[in-house]
C-alpha cells in the first residue's frame, strides 16, 4: 500500500487530468483515470492521491504511463459527512507536488453512495474554524506594515510573504508604507536588481498607493511575483530527511516550503515579533506540522548554542 502524507503536499492549482469511472465490486469501489503526460514529466508526478472533504488519506496508487487505478474499502470510510467529498490529486514523491484531478458528476454521485451507504446514521457534518482561521490571517495581512532593524531602527525592506495556505495563496493587498516606498531598503534594491536582471517584476518593488481594487490588483501583482522563483529554487535542494533551520524566517513561507519537500523538521527563527504571530497561525490554517516558528535575534551567536541542523 502506498502513503502519502497529506500534511507535506504543496498544493498547485492546474488541473493534472482526471477520475474517469468508479466501479462497485462487492465492498469496494474502484476508481480510475489519468494523467496529463506533460505535466507529468514536469512536476515528476509519479502517483495519486485520494483524500475526503477535511482532506484525510483515504487511498492511494503508483501512476504508470499516465494511468492509474486505486481500490477504497470500507476501512478507508470514517464515521462524519466529511468522507461525502472526494478529492484526487496527483503528485510527487520527489517535490510534493500536487495538482488537482477532476471528477465527473458521474463519477462523484457513484462515490458519494458509496460513502453513504458505510457511514452510520447519526453522522454529522464536521464542524471548521478554517475560514475564521483565513479570515484572521488577511485581516492581519492588510495591516501596512514594515519590519525594522533592532539596530538603528532601520526599515529593512521586509513586508508580508506571500502566504500557501494550504490549497490557496494569499497575498498582501497594501502596498508598503510611504517612507519604504521612498527607500526600499536593501532587500528591496537587491530584489529589484535581481528582478530587473531575470527580467521579472520584483515583489519588494514599491509602487504609488491606489485606492479600492486597483490597489489590491496592484498590491498582489507585486506580491506574487516572488512565491513561483522562490519554489522553483527550492526545489533544486534535497531536504528529504533532513533538519533545516531557517535564519530570518519572516511569516516561516521557506520553512513550510522545506518541509513539503521532505525535510523532517524545520525550526524557523525571526526578530520581527509580529510575523511570527501570522506565519504560526499559517501553520495553523494549512495543517502544517514539525515546522516552528521563534522569535529571536540571528545577530546573537548564543542563540544557536547546542543546536544541530542539517541545511
């Protein structure tokens, strides 16, 4: 049997192909499909993945020349109206990729009576604080904010990460405040030379500020611009089985990244107070475990005295 923790996969939003027939056979149901090659061969997907509505494991099965086959028993059926919903996502067990499959109406109504049919009468729906969770974090993310340094006092540069909140990416709608939008500071002058030289827009680049939706529009366009390089970087590095520790962790955006692609903890150290707050309740409302977040300051050697970390 093959298992995929669901808690390391990094969600992306193209669909990858899809779930083609459910078929009964006695207690079992057996659900088949396939993959787009392309994307397969991109992203190194080399399995799929079923899981319920609260996105549970339920079951899944290797992928082979684009097609794949897997069996739900009644074991893999729990007992609330969460096991209603069927996701399939096919990924990868090098990246932790995972793209969304699709699911005929067909296909999803042979699944759901057989889901029904297994769960006992008195099942209930499962109640949710993940929207409150979501809410909370976009509140706290359109506060116009800017770290400084604890020397000096010096606006650094660094604002809101775009956020991976489990299968969606938010961003910070605000633009950074007027006195960093007049010197970005030297995170920002790098991204920006950096940017200028990949020719792709920065997202510490500072911009005008704009009133109603062409701020917001303005604001995640900036914003976004960062998260695809800083994945397609990581990418290159094999944290599988490693501990990582990650110095100047802003929200903790590269810590959960690292732990998605396999390492097995990653302990993620920030001065700013405050983006500690938000990347905890990151952690929180994308179901992401053995990643910590800490504030402390990375000028203080003592800080790190008796720890171990692979990368």
């Amino acid at each position: 049997m093959i298992f995929i923790d669901p808690n390391t996969l990094n969600w992306q939003p193209n669909r990858a192909g899809r779930v083609d027939a459910a078929e009964t056979r006695g207690d079992t149901l057996r659900l088949s499909g396939a993959v787009n090659a392309a994307l397969a061969a991109k992203h190194g997907l080399d399995a799929v993945v079923l899981l319920d509505g609260a996105d549970r494991f339920m079951a899944a099965a290797p992928l082979t020349g684009g097609k794949w086959a897997v069996e739900i028993t009644p074991r893999d059926i729990g007992s609330d109206n969460g096991f209603l919903t069927l996701n399939a996502w096919a990924c990868s067990h090098r990246t932790r990729i995972a793209l969304p499959l699709g699911v005929t109406p067909d296909v999803r109504a042979n699944y759901e009576r057989f889901a029904r049919a297994l769960l006992p009468e008195e099942s209930r729906d499962l109640p949710s604080i993940a929207e409150d969770l979501r809410a909370l974090i976009a509140k706290a993310t359109r506060v116009p904010y800017v770290a400084r340094s604890i020397q000096n006092n010096i606006a650094t540069g660094n604002n809101y990460q775009s956020l991976n909140l489990g299968r969606e990416i938010k961003t910070n709608p605000r633009i950074a405040d007027e006195e960093h939008a007049k010197r970005p500071g030297l995170v920002g002058n790098i991204a920006a030379r950096v940017g200028r030289a990949l020719n792709i827009a920065s997202r510490h680049t500072a911009a005008p500020a704009a009133s109603g939706r062409k701020a917001i529009e303005r604001g995640e366009r900036l914003h976004k611009g960062g998260r695809p390089y800083r994945e397609s970087f990581m990418n290159q590095i094999d944290f599988r089985g490693r501990t990582v520790l990650d110095i100047g962790a802003n929200t903790g955006e590269n810590s959960r990244i690292a732990r998605r692609l396999g390492a097995t903890l990653v302990d993620g150290y920030e001065y700013d107070p405050y983006f500690v707050e938000i990347g905890r309740l990151v952690n929180a409302a994308a179901g992401m475990t053995r990643v910590s977040l800490f504030q402390g300051d990375a000028t203080r050697p003592e800080l790190f005295d008796g720890m171990k970390y692979d990368i």
